[in-house]
C-alpha cells in the first residue's frame, strides 16, 4: 500500500475531525428543518417566495463549490491545503448563519432582501469551509474499511448536531416571548459551537493534508491539478463513472429527503396537532439513526458499501409505506417512523465512504487525483439537491392550499402526508436502481490501488534510470 494507507490514525484525530461535522451540521440540518418554516410562519414570506428563494440563492453553488474545488487542489500554506479554510472561516460562518435566522425591524420588501443577501453570503460562507472539511477525510485514509469507520464517527456526530437542531430548537424557541426572538438566541448559541467544533478540527488534525511534499507521497506520480488546466481536472471528472453514479443518487436521495425534512414540523403542527410532538419523534428517530450510522461498518463489512444501500432504501420503502397507511394513529406514526430511521442510518454514512474510492477510481482511470474538485462536485450536488427540495416543498405547499398558522383544509393535510411519504419513496426507488450500476466494490477497489502503486513504482525506476 502506499504511504496514505500507513498513515497511523489514533482515535483523537478521527474524532476531532468529526467534530467539526456536529457543528456545521447545527447549521445544515437547521437549513432543512427549518428555514422554510421561519422564512415563512416568523419572517412573514409566502411558501411560494420562500421555495423560490431558498431554491434561487442556492444556484450559487454553481459557481462557488466548483471554485473551492479547484481552489483546495492548488493550495500551499503552512496549515496544508485543507485545514486554513477552516480556521478562518468559521467565525463568518458562524455570523452570517445566526444573521440568517434573525428578523430585522424592516417592511416586506426590505426584508425580502436581507434574506436574499443573508442566505447567499451563508452559502458561499458554507462552501469555503465545508468543501475543505469534507476533502480532509480523503486525506485520512485509502483502506477501504477504514474510511468506513471515520465516516461512521463522522456522521454519527454530525448526526448529533442533527438531532440537537430537531429535539431542542423548538422547545428552546418556545421559551422566549416570540419564535423570531427565540430563534436569533438559539443559533447565537449554534454558531458559539459551530465555532468550537471547527477549532477542534483545525488542531486534532494537525498534520494531515500537511504539505505538498506529502501530497506528493500520498498519490505517487499521479498528476496533480496544480499541475494542469482547470478543463484537464473537469474531464477527468467526466470520466469517472462512479463518481457520476453517486452525484445522481445524492442529488434524487437529497431532493426527496429534503422535501420530507421541510414539513416535518408543519405534519406535527397541522396533521397531528401536537406541534411538541416533533421533538419527541426526532429524539426517538435521531437516537434510532445514530445507532445504525454507528453499525454501518459491521454491515459494511459484511455485505459491501453498494449492498448495504440497496438494503437502507429498501427498509425506507417499506418503513414509510406503513406511515403513509398508518398516519392517523401515532403508534404508527412512532413506529413506521423509526423503523424508517434504521434506513436512513445506514445510508447516511455510505457516501461518504464511497466518495474517497471514487478519487483512487479516478486516479486510476485518468491518472489525475484531484480531492478537492471531487468533493467540490459531492457539495455541490447535495447542495444543489437541498435548494430543489426546498422549491419543490414551496410549490407544493402553495399548490395544496397551505397557509401559515391557519386550519389547513383536508387537501393541505393529505399533501403534507404526501410530502412525508410518497415522495422520499419514489426517491429511494430511484436510488435503488442507480446503486444496481455501481460496482466499486472492495475486491475491485483493492485492486486498483495495488495497480496505482505499481504505475507509480514503475515510474519511479524509470526516473532513477534516465
């Protein structure tokens, strides 16, 4: 194996790394949970512009995440080319997220545009510091096992954070006089932890992604994107599959789970009645996830990263077929609920584990590794994914006759259901069929780093001999 397979990880540098994903996920989940929510029951939007302008600024990643990508590839400082990101954005981050969910003393239209300029600083913000976060994990480790235990511990804190954002936001928002007051107080506190996490991730993973001489030993001769035109970098991408395979599946999985994360608390508000309620739910589904996520490797290991994903979204077809039959009764609701959270915690540390099997895949095809620019496209689509979720929740809720603190009518109702279920189904069927194609599995992997490392040994003695 090559040098990066020799690295010696000790168990402070993996968690110290997924610390920073607790922290950024405080934020991120937060996005997916709730901003449609307070854009439109605090800050006075309709569901319709609020959907349009989650879905409008977060067409930003068009240009922002393929910039960091090739930004991080061509990067040398004293702190490597990942971790400087981190340092210095974090505090931005931080800001600009709790000016997010702050309601300025403004008449509709200027508020209309401070949530446009918060929201896209809040995007490029995230993008300057989550790109280079998620690129350090490929840096860890090459053994393919091993990246599915750091992206377990991963996840599973990024995971917490998830659950902190479902179970305490609300209860914390209700104790202040008003929500719009309570949320600026709460994610004042997230962005004090988001600034925390993030440190702790610069300092636990000193070293890694260190130097470009490091660099240089981890990929052999491998061509490196400082190397070529940013067009050479592009068309590698181009012609790996898998990692194509995966932009799909991110982008049909994220769009349906971000259309079924957007009116989670409106099903608890309006359907149920009991808008508390939702708390408890994200606390027995979030604890029930992070479970899974930590067992991921155990199935990993033994039936293949590609396996256990037809198998997680098989479980969420069956798990919210029962919801949808069963949404009246709150047993069902429990029940179906967190068996559909056993597949979700299995899925979610999967791509992550995938993803860096994709830069030695690419490697290995095209001769060019290029960390950054992948993970640079995987944020992006998930991104990309989440903005047409939130207009795809917007439009529908307009469309069934949704509006904001009112009796909703039995057509907003049964659409809210729709959203929670139907649609997250479709996407899991999708995805089943799109991981049929995906064939990267271990024996194929391991096989294609020992050719990596023969090319690179062979052009080593072919240096040494001219």
């Amino acid at each position: 194996m090559n040098h990066l397979s020799t690295k010696k990880l000790n168990t402070g540098q993996v968690f110290s790394y997924g610390a920073g994903n607790l922290g950024l996920n405080l934020f991120f989940a937060s996005i997916s949970t709730y901003l449609l929510y307070f854009y439109t029951d605090n800050f006075g939007l309709t569901a319709v512009a609020a959907g349009n302008l989650m879905f409008l600024v977060q067409l930003i990643n068009l240009v922002i995440n393929p910039l960091m990508g090739v930004l991080i590839d061509r990067t040398n400082s004293r702190w490597g080319k990942f971790r400087p990101y981190i340092l210095f954005g974090c505090i931005p981050l931080a800001v600009i997220g709790i000016l997010t969910f702050t309601v300025p003393p403004l008449d509709a239209s200027g508020k209309l545009v401070y949530a446009y300029i918060t929201y896209i600083l809040f995007n490029i913000t995230y993008a300057i510091v989550n790109v280079p976060y998620s690129s350090l994990l490929a840096d860890m480790s090459n053994d393919y096992h091993m990246r599915s235990r750091i992206s377990s511990i991963k996840v599973s804190l990024g995971q917490a954070g998830g659950l902190i954002v479902s179970v305490a936001t609300l209860p914390l928002v209700h104790l202040f006089a008003n929500e719009a007051n309570g949320f600026q107080v709460i994610y004042s506190i997230f962005g004090l932890i988001l600034i925390l996490t993030l440190m702790t991730t610069f300092f636990g993973t000193k070293g890694l992604g260190q130097t470009a001489s490091d660099n240089k030993a981890q990929t052999g001769y491998a061509k490196k994107p400082n190397n070529l035109p940013i067009t050479s970098t592009l068309k590698a991408l181009i012609k790996n599959k898998y990692l194509l395979l995966l932009l799909v599946y991110i982008v049909v999985n994220m769009v349906s789970l971000a259309t079924k994360n957007a009116v989670a608390v409106y099903f608890f508000k309006y359907n149920v009645g009991q808008p508390n309620l939702f708390s408890l739910y994200s606390l027995v589904g979030f604890g029930i996830l992070i479970l899974f996520v930590l067992l991921n490797p155990i199935f990993v290991k033994k039936i293949g990263k590609r396996n256990v994903g037809i198998l997680s979204q098989s479980i969420v077809i069956v798990a919210l077929g029962g919801f949808y039959l069963f949404h009246d009764s709150l047993i069902g609701v429990f029940v179906f609920g967190g068996l559909s959270y056993v597949g979700f915690g299995l899925a979610t540390p999967l791509l992550w584990s995938m993803l860096p099997d994709t830069i030695e895949y690419g490697e290995w095809k095209t001769g060019i590794r290029s960390e950054g620019t992948i993970y640079a496209a995987f944020i992006f689509a998930q991104l990309f994914a989440q903005a047409i979720g939130a207009k795809v929740s917007g439009a529908i809720l307009g469309a069934i006759g949704y509006v904001p603190n009112a009796v909703q009518t039995p057509t907003a109702l049964h659409g809210i259901v729709m959203m929670q279920t139907v649609i997250p189904i479709v996407g899991a069927v999708i995805g089943i069929l799109i991981l049929m194609f995906y064939k990267l599995d271990h024996q194929t992997f391991s096989r294609i780093v020992e050719e990596i490392k023969e090319r690179n040994e062979k052009k080593a003695d072919e240096i040494q001999v001219s």
